[in-house]
C-alpha cells in the first residue's frame, strides 16, 4: 500500500492575501512528509495580484506549492482538474479565503490516517457559535438545507452543504461526477453518502466572507436541490464509472 499523502486543492480565484496566509498556515501546521502537493487553482483570467501569491508561493515551498490553472469551465471544473492532477493516495478540499478555521486541517489529516478508506469532513453545526460573520437569514436558510438533505438522505452529518473534507483519491476517481459548477461542491458529499462510504465529522468554526469576492449566487444555490435530489433518486451503481460499476 502506498504510503499516506494528502494533495490539497486551494481555489485561488482573486483572495490574494487570504490565500498567502492559507499556505503558509498549512505548511506551519502539517509535517511536509505527509504533504504531497497543494494545487493553487486560478482562473485564465486570474489578476495580477493572485498570480504574483502564487509565484511567491511557488518560491517559498518549491516541489509543494504550485499555481495551475484551470481548463474546465467553473468552480466545480477548476477543483476536478486539480484532483485530476493528483499523486497522492488522498485528496483535501480548502477554500482559499479563511471561510473556515484551518486548524481544522491536521486535525481531518490526523482522523483520515486512522480511517483511510472513509472521508473525514468538517461541520459548522456540531458545535454552538460556531459562524462568525454570518448573517442571520443565511445561517437559517442553512440550517434548514441540513435538515432537508437529513431527512432525504436519512443520515445523521449534520454539515453536508459544506465539502471541506478529505477522501481517497482512489474513491474520487471511482465516481462519475456530472456538475461543473457550484452543486459540484454538494455533489462531493453526496455521492460518495449514496455510495454508502463512511464519512465522520468534526467541529470547526465557519466565517462568513472578508477577504475576495463570492462567485456563487442565489440561482447557482437553488441548483444544489436539483442535485441532491438527481444523487438520492439515483441507483449507487450508477454514481460510478463503469469499470467500477461492474466491480460490485
């Protein structure tokens, strides 16, 4: 078996600052043994403050740190081509603008060793105050897509509108994902949930925007229903990539 390497996929759009002191927390934080590669996916049209982080990245963790740029169209394509790229025998999804607290990191590093064929992900909801800068209508209109997505799934995850998460690369690879844009970020947890892959969960604390500007809108979340709702009506042998399919 191959030895536990973790490729982290950062989405490098145009939060220039955040994404410097989102590398370098990691790096501060996780032994570079276990780091194999962190993909900073930018944009063709990326600025050019971004690209010049990345360069200074590239410079500062040479070999760990590298700029890529997407060729899919989209969020969900620019995190595909980053895993696409991937070595390692597992995969971590980060925002690159401190939307969540990164010490959570080592800790979803430290779960997946011990449960390397599962996902361990992270929750917003298993502690109390745990959204900073949120406004109040979206925490809620949040809290009523877990309880939807609990009842349609019947599971007990408690935060899968949110995909930070670690998985085995081979298990993103065995999955036919079909979204390029935002529900891809749903579809991340959801298939492998149909699928019926073990995915445990850990508190962290979630914050709501400073630093970039959001991509997503109000027409791309109501999107996500259309999409958890195709996964769970879906058979689980049809998630997957025929070869895997005949696998089971």
């Amino acid at each position: 078996m191959k030895k536990f390497s973790v490729t982290i996929i950062v989405g490098a759009a145009n939060a220039s600052d955040t994404l410097l002191e989102t590398v370098d927390c990691i790096m501060a934080q996780c032994s570079a043994e276990v780091i194999d590669t962190i993909f900073l996916v930018k944009p063709q049209n990326a600025p050019a403050d971004c690209n010049a982080v990345i360069a200074r990245l590239e410079a500062a963790y040479p070999g760990i740190a590298k700029g890529l740029e997407q060729k899919r169209p989209f969020v969900g394509g620019a995190i595909q081509d980053g895993f696409d790229r991937a070595k390692s025998t597992h995969l971590l999804l980060l925002p690159g603008d401190l939307a969540v607290d990164l010490r959570c990191v080592p800790l979803l590093i430290e779960k997946e060793k011990q449960h390397p064929n599962g996902i361990v992900k992270i929750s917003r909801w298993l502690s109390p105050d745990s959204f900073h800068n949120y406004p109040k209508s979206r925490k809620l209109f949040n809290g009523c897509a877990q309880f939807f997505l609990r009842g349609l799934y019947h599971t007990r995850l408690t935060d899968m509108t949110n995909p930070v998460q670690i998985m085995p690369a081979a298990l993103y690879r065995s999955i036919r994902w079909k979204e390029l844009n935002f529900p891809f970020l749903i579809e991340m947890v959801l298939c492998p949930l149909r699928l019926g892959v073990p995915i445990k969960e850990i508190p962290t604390v979630g914050f709501g925007r400073d630093g970039g500007k959001s991509n997503n809108s109000i027409w791309q979340t109501a999107l996500y229903l259309k999409t958890a709702l195709r996964i769970r009506f879906t058979k689980p042998e049809k998630l997957l990539k025929s070869k895997e399919r005949s696998a089971l």
